[in-house]
C-alpha cells in the first residue's frame, strides 16, 4: 500500500526540479519556452491522483485572469513549496495551473504562424521524458470549472507524450488545401461510412491461428467508387471502409483510379478498411490510411490480437498510434480490437484528439464493445468516435444486417440495434456540427 507522505513529498521534490529547470529555460527561444511548458505540465500530470484531482475546484475565470496578469519575473518566484496540508497542496497546484497558463500564452505568442511540416517542430523534452505540444485548441470542448487538470490544463494547445503505454505516437502532417478550405469555412465535419453486400472470405490458417487470404464481394470497386462521388459531392472530409474488407490489390486499384483523377474525389482522408499482409515474412492486420489524391499516407498496423477462445488471429502486432493532422480536426486510428477491448487498457484515453476513426468487423458483442468504450473517452476528454462495422459471424443465422455504424458525439445511451444498416443500396454520411448530430442515407 503507498505511503502518501512519502508520495506527497517525492511530488514536491519533483516540482522544485521542474520549476528550476523551467526557470532556466524559459524565454531563450520557442523550443526551451516549450520545453519549458512540458516540465510544470508533466510534473502535475504525474502527481499523486489525490493532488491532482484538487484541479476540479479552481474557477476557470480565476485561473484565466490569473494567468493574464502575473509577469515574467514572477513566473518563478513566491511559489508556495510546502504539502503538509490538503490547504498548502491546493496552494501550489493553483500556484503551478496558473504558471502552465502563462506559459502556455507565452509558447502561442513567440511561435509564430509558420505550418507544421515535422512533428519535431512540436517535440519537448524534459530529462528522459519527450512529448508534442501542439498549439491546437480542442475541436470538441472548452475549458470549464469543475473540470479535470487534463480536460484543461491547457486551453488553446495539447499534449502527446510521445511513448504512450509502450506506443510510439508518430504525427502525420499531409498538406491538405481542402481542409484549409473547409477549416476557413467553419465546414461541418462529415465522414461517410461504406459497407458491403455478400462478402465472403478466404480463410486460410497456420500453427499461429486464422488469417484471411482474400475476401470476395461482388462490384467492389464500383461501389467504393461511388460512394467517394457521393461523399464528395456531400462535401465529406472522409470515408471510412471496414476492417479486412480492402485487400492489398484492391487498394492498389483504388489509389490508382484516384491518384490519375479518373474517380472524382474531393476528400481529405481515406481509412481503407484493413487486410492480412505479409512483410518481411510476418503478418499483420493493416489499415492504410489515404490522402484525397490517392497518397498513402500511413499504415495503422493492429495493435490487439483477437481470439475468440477457440480462433486467435495469426499476426504480428503494432507498435504506433498515427495521429492525422489536419487543418479543421485530429485524428487517432484502431482497428476493431484495439478499441473495443474493455478487458484491457487501450491507449487512446491519452491521446487527446478530436475523433478516432475504428474500422471494424464482428457482431452485436464487437458492437457493444465500441459504445462502451465510445461513451469512456467522450467523458474523460471529450473525444468522439466513428466505428464503421462490417457484420461477420460463423454462426449466424437468420436475418442479420450489413454492419453496425457508431458515431459517438455525446454521453447519451446507444443501443447497439439502432447502428444496425440494411440497405446495400444506400451509404450513409455522419455530419457532425456545434448544434446538431444527425445522420443522410444517400442511394447511389
């Protein structure tokens, strides 16, 4: 059992590391002013969950005005260094929120509004420990009392450790002339969601378990074909096509009618559902994840294996989390398992995105995985979902539907029957606004 005395005063040994080292480097350039940021944010992200949790109760009017009116040279002086009463730790949280805010104003001011080309021009280091800073304000929330140190400790920017749970977090920063467009807008942000009729799969297996050589259904191409027509001409940023549904050929087609413009596309983003792929002589589970011109512009391997009990899937696993930038939202990716899992500890409740894009396949249970994780990570940091579920099952019989598509955008109770899609004849689009969530089911 932990000692908290011992923890409280480690804390405060902490804080006084971070704060000289935050005094010694603040203000030579934008990348010690980060640096900077990162040593007081980490070191109260770190503390003791019965210190940090004192957050809650500073009001944000307070907080914001505080931050605008202390200076330079108090930054780093009069901190209140003691945590013998629950009074004294309140003290210098509030002391270390308020000095995170300052610096924060300060790392916005001297950035400038050069684009974000490398993620290293967002890296801060503090001793072993590396993080991104992005100067982004959440799409999604607002600072407000009452509210956790992660839900806004910052206001105006975020922060990605860069080694989360083991996962090397990668940012991916294509250049994206129509999400400048439709950021400068104000757009909506709409996604569209492609199933399929009559799949069938080649399942091939090895000492390893099940894995899938080649799926069957009818029209593909023509169907993904339209349904990019559809969703461009609906102003979609994307589409999102279901796990191991898209094979390795298939994709190559689809890169090469988009790439040579002879499918109309006007969107930013592709999640090409995933396939069973061979490299370098092991297996995984890839989703590739494309530009609107056709580009690969990152490979999402799964990180969780999935196994029924008596199947376990034959693949190697993942060691990275792709965050998509672009200029109207941010993005994390799974592949089914690794988000529905709630028998384990995933690692996107650290990863304070906008959206995660899940493309998926299973049944009503993978379904029911996906709410209750959805409705997690929309409480904790705001942070929506879009699962698009192809419907696969052994043992089904009977009337059963095409897949599942959830789109979680609040903390209202989902039923997984109400996700259910039947019409093959229609390809249904999420758009997602500050004042309404509502779904268009489009022919095509």
């Amino acid at each position: 059992m932990p000692n908290i005395k011992l923890l409280e005063a480690q804390w405060l040994s902490d804080v006084k590391q971070a704060v000289a080292f935050a005094e010694k480097s603040f203000g030579e350039d934008v990348v010690s002013t980060r640096n900077a940021l990162y040593a007081l944010w980490l070191t109260v992200d770190q503390s003791p969950g019965s210190i940090r949790d004192l957050f809650r109760q500073f009001k944000e009017e307070d907080l914001a005005k505080a931050a605008e009116d202390i200076t330079a040279k108090e930054l780093f002086t009069n901190l209140p260094l003691v945590v013998g009463s629950v009074a004294e730790r309140t003290k210098l949280l509030y002391a270390l929120a308020v000095r995170i805010r300052a610096l924060e104003a300060a790392l916005h001011e001297i950035s400038g509004d050069e684009p974000i080309r490398h993620e290293n021009q967002c890296l801060a280091t503090y001793g072993e420990a590396e993080a991104f800073i992005l100067l982004r304000k959440p799409r999604n929330r607002t600072a407000a009392t009452k509210q956790s140190f992660r839900r806004r400790g910052l206001v105006s920017s975020r922060v990605f450790p860069r080694l989360i749970k083991g996962y090397r977090v990668r940012f991916l920063l294509p250049d994206d002339p129509r999400g400048r467009k439709r950021a400068a807008a104000r757009q909506a942000l709409s996604f569209g969601a492609g199933l399929f009729e009559n799949m069938k799969f080649d399942v091939g297996h090895d000492t390893d378990g099940f894995f899938i050589r080649d799926v069957s259904i009818p029209g593909q191409l023509a169907t993904i074909r339209d349904h990019i027509a559809v969703a461009s001409s609906s102003e979609c940023h994307g589409i999102v096509y279901p796990e191991l549904t898209i094979t390795r050929d298939t994709l190559l087609q689809i890169r090469d009618a988009i790439g040579t413009g002879e499918w109309k596309c006007d969107l930013s983003v592709l999640v090409a559902g995933s396939r069973h792929e061979e490299i370098e002589k092991q297996r995984f589970n890839i989703c590739s994840i494309l530009s609107g011109y056709g580009e690969e512009i990152a490979q999402h391997r799964k990180l969780l294996q999935y196994s029924d009990g008596d199947q376990v899937e034959s693949i190697q696993l993942g060691d990275e989390l792709q965050i998509l930038i672009l200029p109207d939202a941010i993005f994390a990716f799974g592949i089914c398992l690794d988000f529905c899992n709630t028998s384990e500890d995933p690692p996107y409740a650290d990863l304070d995105v906008d959206y995660v894009l899940v493309p998926s396949c299973g049944n009503e249970r993978t379904m029911s995985g996906h709410v209750r994780r959805s409705a997690e990570y929309m409480d904790k940091q705001k942070t929506r979902t879009f699962v698009v579920q192809q419907f696969y099952s052994e043992r089904a019989t009977g009337d059963v539907p095409l897949g599942y598509v959830l789109a979680r955008c609040d903390d209202l109770t989902i039923q997984v029957k109400d996700l259910e899609k039947r019409n093959p004849g229609r390809f249904t689009i999420f758009e997602d606004t500050l004042h309404m969530d509502y779904w268009n089911e489009h022919p095509y």
